[in-house]
C-alpha cells in the first residue's frame, strides 16, 4: 500500500457556485456537497491546512443581474449572500463528516457566521479546522475569484486550487470546441493576454504580483482534489 503525502500543506481551494449545484439549473444538490466533503476530508486527514472559498453563482450570479432590472452594487451584494448560503451548507456536510471546520464572513452576520479576522483564521488552520471563508471580499465588483487569491495571501497558502468543470485551462472554450488544447503550464501573463477566461484578471494580476501558483483542475473527476494536494500532474499549472 501505498502512502499517501501532501506536496501542498497549506491550500485555498475556490470552489465555484456552480460546483455544488451538479446537474441542477440552480441551487445546492445535497449528494455533490457531500462528495465534496469527503474529498475534503481525506486531505484534511493527511494534515493539510485548508482554506475555501465558495462562489455564489448558483444563488445569484450578481454580474448577470442588469438585466432584471437590480443596480449591480445591490446585485453583488445579493451573490455575495449566495456564498454565505453554499459556506453553511458546505460547513454543515463536512462536520457530518467529523471534520472541524469555521466559516468567517468578510460580510459581519454574527448570529451565522464568525467576522473575517486574518490572524484567527491561521490559528483554526493549524488546529486543523478547515476555515471557509464566505462573503467574497465583502466588496462589490469583485468575484469570489479575487477573493480567493485575497484569502489565500491572508492565510500565506502555497498554492490556489481552482476547481472547474474542465480538465484544466485550454487556448479555446473546450466546450464548444473539440479540437481545443490544454496547457499544462501556462504564464500569469499569457493568462491574462489570452483574456482566458477561467479566472478573472484581477484575481490572476494579485497571484502573478505575489508569485502565488494557481492549479486549474477538474472536480467532476472523483479524487482530484486529493491527487492535486499531492503534487500529481493534475490540470494546468499557472505560474510565473
Ligand atoms: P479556539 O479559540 O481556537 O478554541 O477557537 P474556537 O473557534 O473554538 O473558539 P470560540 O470559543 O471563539 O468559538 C466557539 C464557536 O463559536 C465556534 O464554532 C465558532 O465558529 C463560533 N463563533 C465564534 N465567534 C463567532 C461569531 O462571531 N459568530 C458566530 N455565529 N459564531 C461564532
């Protein structure tokens, strides 16, 4: 048997909205949150400090608002509730599990959450609780993105994993196009001139600034966070 080790030993993990919706149009689906939550678990359990942030986006995705007649500021703020919506429940799989977590919200809800405060965050990440961080940045015009790679400075994480419905990042949509290539590694920069868009500029200018590595993965594949954490060559890597 094989044992396993952690490469990484202390991660931000972006989830998005989405992610925990599975094959609805919207909302939580119960059995992906619990999957989630395992996985979670089994690299919690191989003494990783693990940091998350969850998106909004199948609550109310706050860019796409305009339309519907709500002011963007108000709109952002409404996702940003969404996040808190997706953290509970995700806190609340993961402690059916026996896995010891925290939610810190940048958005002050005392009566749900713990307020964001940096240096409490570190202290539960080496108590081993996984700390899942809700409110986005608190900020409208900002995404859970950048709130990721704002999380993940704070708690001083080696690596962002951003989890997607892809293998990893391609030089087209490889939805709709099926002769789209994937990079293993690609450049901060080529990111951001590509205008590929798997991760916002801002959060992709805060890494690159502070040298912070992203992994792109898939999270439909059962054992990718795991195999990540591990140093496998999962996903595409972003990088200096
Ligand atoms: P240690 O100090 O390391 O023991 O951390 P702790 O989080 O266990 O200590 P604390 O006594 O501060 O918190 C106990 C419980 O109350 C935990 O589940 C916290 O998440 C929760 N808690 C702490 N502060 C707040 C808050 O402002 N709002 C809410 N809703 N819960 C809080």
């Amino acid at each position: 048997m094989t044992v396993e080790k952690a490469f990484y030993k202390k991660v931000l993990l972006k989830l998005s909205g989405e992610a925990l919706m599975g094959d609805r149009s919207s909302g939580i689906d119960p059995d992906v949150v619990n999957s989630i939550a395992g996985e979670i678990g089994e690299v919690v359990a191989l003494g990783v400090q693990l940091g998350v942030v969850v998106g909004g986006g199948n609550i109310f995705r706050g860019s796409e608002a305009k339309t519907g007649g709500i002011d963007r500021t108000t709109a952002d703020y409404m996702g940003m509730l969404g996040t808190v919506i997706n953290s509970l429940a995700l806190q609340s799989a993961l402690e059916h599990r026996g896995v010891e977590t925290r939610v810190q919200s940048a958005i002050e809800m005392k009566e749900i959450a713990e307020p964001f405060i940096q240096r409490r965050a570190i202290r539960h990440l080496e108590k081993g609780r996984v700390v899942i961080f809700a409110g986005g940045t608190g900020n409208p015009y900002f995404t859970t993105d950048t709130a990721a790679s704002l999380r993940a400075m704070e708690i001083k994480a080696e690596v962002i994993m951003k989890a997607t419905m892809v293998e990893g990042v391609y030089d087209k949509d490889p939805i709709k196009y099926s002769d789209a290539l994937m990079f293993e590694r690609i450049s901060y920069t080529a990111m951001l001139t590509k205008s590929l868009k798997v991760m916002d500029a801002a959060a992709i200018s805060l890494c690159r600034d502070h040298n912070l590595p992203v992994v792109v993965f898939n999270l439909r594949k059962p054992g990718n966070i795991k195999r990540v954490i591990c140093g496998q060559p999962v996903g595409t890597i972003v990088g200096g």
